[in-house]
C-alpha cells in the first residue's frame, strides 16, 4: 500500500519540530517573565510535533489511499542549475555561469533540443550582461579568470 | 480636510517625473511576466523583487505596488485566454471569463475585467485615504500584548481560511515561525538554528525563502503539466464591450468591491476568499442562474472587482498595523523592513510622504493598468504563444541573480535550492506555502512582542485576556479555529 501524503507530512512535521527542540535544547529557556532565547523556539517546535503528529493519525481514517506522483528528475536539474551557478559565479564570472546553468536547467524540461538550447543560452546571456551588468550596474565581472 | 489635504501630497509625491516612471516600469514588467502561463503574481513579485533593491524606498514600493497590478492583471489575461489560472484567485475569472472567449467575447471579457478592476481600485484607494489614518491612531493605543493577539489572529486566519487542509495550515505557520527564528537573537545575542554557518547569522533573507518556496517550486509543478494550449485569440479585434454588457457589469462590479474591500481589511483572507465569495453572491443574485459558467458577465466583473479591491485594503493592515493579510502583502512588508522602514502606525505621522504617496501610486497605477494594457492586449496575446521550455530557464537565471545580488554570495543561492526542494515537497503534500512565508515575516516580531508583553505583566499570561483589545482578537481567534475545525470533523 502507497503512503498516504497526510501521512508523510504528518511525518515530515514531527522530524522537524523534533529537530528544532533537539537543536534547541541548548538554548536557556528562561522564565515567563524573563524569556530566553529557548522559550518560544521549544513552544513552536513542541505545537510543530503536535500538528504533526494529527496529521500523520488522521489519514489512518481516510481511504484515499494514492501514491503521490513525485517528479525528482526534473527537481533535480534544476537543483543542479542553481547549484552550478553558485559554485561557478564568484569563480569564473557571470557569462559562464549561465552558460552552464541554462543547459542544466533546460535538461528539467520534457523535451531538450540542443540547437534551441544553445540559442536560449547566448541570448540570455547576452540580455544578463545587459541588464544586469550595464543596466543595474551590479558588481559583477563577465569573465573572471 | 485633511485627507484631501495629504492626498494632494501624496499625489504630489507619486507624480514627479522619476515616481511616474517606476510606476510604468512596475505595471509594464508586472503584467509581461505575470502573463506568462504558469507565473502567478506571488511568483513574479518574487522574481522582480531584487529588481528594486538599489531604488530609494518610496520609489522601491511604488515599483513594487505596480509589479503587483500588473501581475494581477496579466494574470487575469492568461486566465481568460488559456483557461490556466496563475493563483487562485483568478481561479474564478476562469469560470466565466474563458466560457466568455469560447463564445467570441475575448475582447470584451479583457476589457471588462480591466474596467471592473480599475472601479474597484479608484474606490479601494479612497477607502485606504478614509479608513487609514483612524486605524493607524486606534493603532497607537496597542500595547505589545495586542499586537501579539492581532498577529495570532492573522496567522491562524491565514491558516485555515486558505484553500485546503486547516490544520496543514497551522502546521506551516508553526514552521514559517521556526524558520523565522533562525538566526542570532535580539535580545540575548545568542545564534539559533544557525548550523554554524556564519551566513545564518543575520537570518535566512526573504527573497531566499520566497523565491525558493514559490518560484523554483512552481517552475518543477509546471514541467510536470502539458503544455497548455493557447486558444481563442482570434475574438480579440473587436475589445469594446457592448454598452449592454457593461450595464450589465456595473451593478455587480460595484457589489464586487464591497465583498472585497470587507475581505481584504481583515488579516488572513484575501484576494482568493473575495473573488469567491463575490462570484458566489451573484450567482445568488442572479435572476438566471443557469447563465453562470456559459459566460455570464456578472460572474467575470464582480470577482475582478472583488480581487482588485481586496487586494487594495490588504494594504491598510499591512500600512499601518505592519501584518500583512496576504503572501503579496508579507512580500511588500519584506520590502518594506529591506529599505529600512519599520511597518506600523509610527510610519503615516514620521514618513507621511511614504504613506500618501504609496496609496496615490497606487491609483495612478490602475490607471496605468487601464491605458497601457487595453491597447496592448495583442502584445500580451504573442506572449501566451511562447512555450514553457524556452521561459523556464531564464526564470532560473533570475532567481539565481535575484539572489547572489542581494548579498553577493553563493550561500543565498544554494539556500533557495534547499528552499526550492522543501517547497516542492510540500506542495505535493498539498500544503499551501502561503501561510508559511506569513509565520517566517512575524515570528520575530512575535517573538518580540510575547516576550514584551510577559514582561509587563510580570510572567502573567492571563494579560492577553484581561486588555480589551487582546480580550477581542483572542476571541475571534478561538471562534475561528472552533468553527473551522468542527466544520473540518464533519466534512471527513
């Protein structure tokens, strides 16, 4: 039987608000007068297990029980994308950083053809430089190596 | 008359020469990308929002204001055209609207709903002149435990009276307050959830959360939907609507922005609340029913009405009490503390030109709206044809520039990946992100304000009950929730 999604968000909320009194248990709780830094976290991560946790129970008395269709391959490209470009822009400049992330990102895309990717990859670039660069006079080199 | 009076200064104010120009950048750029299919007015915000960063503030918002119309308005073109809502309120501008182009009143159904909008805005923007200034000086006499009930009250609102699951609602507000928190406190100086990353120091930046959760994660929902097909262009010759139809219009636009003037005063609704309610009411009005869904004009002018005037006083919470109603609204307030200005009452007595001249830009933009976008529908109209596959990696590009340029540093950009990848599972979760991005905005100004208000009354938690104001938000906070969550019980 699929997971219920109510059942992996319910589940998904629990870790996390698990995870912020973990991490937060170091932080002084004060009193309610005076409130330390831990107070309100460890309140919202304790509501944020509750919630969870209704959630996550609910769904047990539901019958709509689907798989949820999740796209990863197409998350993942464009994951990448945006990685690429903040690994590439401070290292090598503007101009090459998109010239790596249009064809990454264009890879998220059904259907990928070379020729218009590489076209939609020199027009952009060109525009960025234009407006970005010449127009808005950021601090950015186009080339930086 | 002192509200003509500091009308006049605002008009003064968004009227120069510079103002005017970042008003038409603002509804131009607005509407171009909000007409895209698939980019809602949320998600373009998000992506022009970096645009204005190096504009003084009352340029920066006034640009801001008109990205917003514009967006709404290119929305509303997409809608009618393709029958592919950007964001739910245009939802219900499809029902009517496209049934409108099927039957070959493309034209007419544009322009009624560009007439219908900018109604409610000129009324909208008289209601904020009137209604303003009294609110702000009510807004005075909160103490910090008021304000804290009062954004208790939006956030719970936001939850449950978005579209979908309310206590998903609640669960994404209680996480939006967590991911707010991150960074080093105020009062004691000590970083949290910081994961010793010194980029986390100062918090994880607006435009981060915002681009990553909307815009990153609707470019991935959109590559997994076909492409969507652009029909019934060919009625867009003839734009004028007959005067029958625009007698039909009036009436239903005018009680269109009643419902949606109410809506968008109260914290939490909004745009999306309004558009259904008014297209609800005159069905119910009607007196041929059956007429809705095959193009009835009054079903495409009251909710286009409604929307525009929603969105219109969603500003007077967001002015002078500083909560915002909306996810739009949580994106001006970020603008609003990005340039430096604290949001709340204090702003319309110390930055009166800020104030007026936001609200009389924001008229001058309607009006913009109406005289840049009736001629150019066709412009907008080529635009539809362009397909996804070619768009998509330049919206990319800008939410990797809009992002490194807001610190010149790598870490924002891969931080809004991370956001890209948690807002895509939660929306495949079915849980609205919106209330989320309402949490992260106020919970340090909650955090803050709780923690002032225990102070006071010397750890005494019964103060939120005891102060009328607070007695009053608390109440309507806990009516809302009861009645939500026993309607909830009932529907499973």
């Amino acid at each position: 039987v699929p997971l219920h999604r109510d059942v992996i968000a319910g589940t998904l909320f629990v870790l996390i608000g698990a995870a912020a009194l973990i991490l937060g248990r170091r932080y002084p709780i004060g009193t309610a007068m005076h409130m330390g830094p831990g107070y309100f976290p460890a309140v919202l991560g304790t509501v944020l297990m509750l919630l969870g946790a209704w959630i996550g129970l609910r769904a047990f008395r539901r019958r709509d029980w689907t798989a949820v269709g999740w796209g990863w391959k197409p998350l993942a490209w464009i994951v990448a994308s945006m990685l690429s470009f903040g690994f590439v822009m401070p290292r090598f400049g503007l101009i090459p950083a998109l010239a790596l992330m249009f064809p990454l990102a264009a890879a998220a895309g059904r259907e990928f053809a070379f020729r218009e990717v590489l076209l939609i990859t020199v027009l952009m670039c060109v525009a960025a430089a234009g407006i970005f660069v010449y127009g808005l006079k950021l601090p950015y080199r186009l080339f930086a190596f | 008359m002192e509200m003509l009076e500091s009308l006049a200064l605002g008009f003064g104010v968004a009227a120069s020469a510079q103002n005017l120009i970042y008003c038409f950048a603002g509804v131009a750029l607005g509407t171009l990308i909000g007409v895209l299919p698939g980019i809602g007015p949320l998600t373009t915000i998000g992506l022009l929002f970096p645009l204005t960063f190096y504009l003084p503030p009352l340029p920066a918002l006034i640009m801001l204001a008109g990205i917003y119309y514009g967006a709404q308005y290119g929305g509303a073109i997409t809608s009618i055209l393709v029958n592919l809502p950007g964001e739910t309120a245009s939802a219900v501008t499809c029902l009517e609207g496209y049934a409108m182009a099927r039957g070959g009143r493309a034209g007419a159904a544009l322009a009624l709903a560009a007439l219908a909008s900018f109604l409610a805005g000129c009324l909208g923007t008289l209601l904020i002149a009137l209604a303003g200034p009294p609110l702000g000086e009510w807004a005075l006499a909160f103490g910090p435990a008021d304000y804290f009930s009062l954004m208790l009250m939006g956030l719970v609102g936001s939850a449950v009276l978005t579209q979908g699951d309310a206590v998903k609602g609640l669960a994404m507000v209680a996480l939006g307050l967590l991911i707010g928190l991150v960074g080093t406190d105020v009062n004691s100086g000590v970083p949290r959830y910081d994961f010793d990353i010194p980029e986390l120091f100062d918090g994880i930046g607006f435009t981060v959360l915002a681009v990553g959760l909307f815009a990153v994660a609707e470019i991935v929902t959109n590559l997994e939907r076909p492409q969507p097909h652009v029909g019934y262009t060919a009625a867009l010759r003839r734009i004028l609507p007959s005067a029958q139809e625009l007698q039909l219009a009036f009436w239903p636009a005018l009680r269109g922005t009643g419902v949606g003037a109410f809506f968008g005063l109260l914290p939490g609704t909004g745009p999306a609340l309004s558009s259904f309610a008014a297209y609800i009411l005159e069905k119910k009005l009607a007196r041929e029913p059956q007429r809705f869904g095959q193009g009835a004009v009054e079903g495409l002018t009251a909710p286009e009405a409604a929307n525009n005037a929603a969105a219109q006083t969603s500003f007077i919470p967001t002015l002078t009490l500083g909560i915002p109603g909306t996810a739009v609204m949580t994106l001006m307030l970020g603008a609003m503390v990005m340039q430096g200005i604290t949001p709340g009452p204090q702003v319309m007595s110390e930055k009166p030109e800020l104030f007026w001249g936001i609200v009389a830009s924001m008229w001058i933009g309607n009006l913009m709206l109406l005289v840049l976008n009736l001629p150019l529908v066709g412009v907008w109209v080529r635009l539809l044809r362009v397909p996804y596959r070619w768009l998509f990696p330049s919206v990319v590009m800008f939410c990797c520039i809009g992002n490194y340029a807001v610190n010149n540093n790598p870490v924002d950009v891969y931080l809004c990946a991370g956001f890209g990848v948690l807002g895509y599972v939660l929306v495949k979760l079915e849980c609205e992100p919106a209330p989320l991005l309402l949490g992260y905005v106020l919970g340090p100004l909650m955090e803050e304000y709780l923690r002032r208000a225990m102070l006071l009354s010397r750890g005494d938690p019964s103060v939120f009950f005891t102060r009328p104001i607070s007695l009053a938000f608390m109440l309507v906070t806990v009516v809302v929730l009861v009645l939500v969550l026993k309607g909830f019980r009932a529907r499973t």
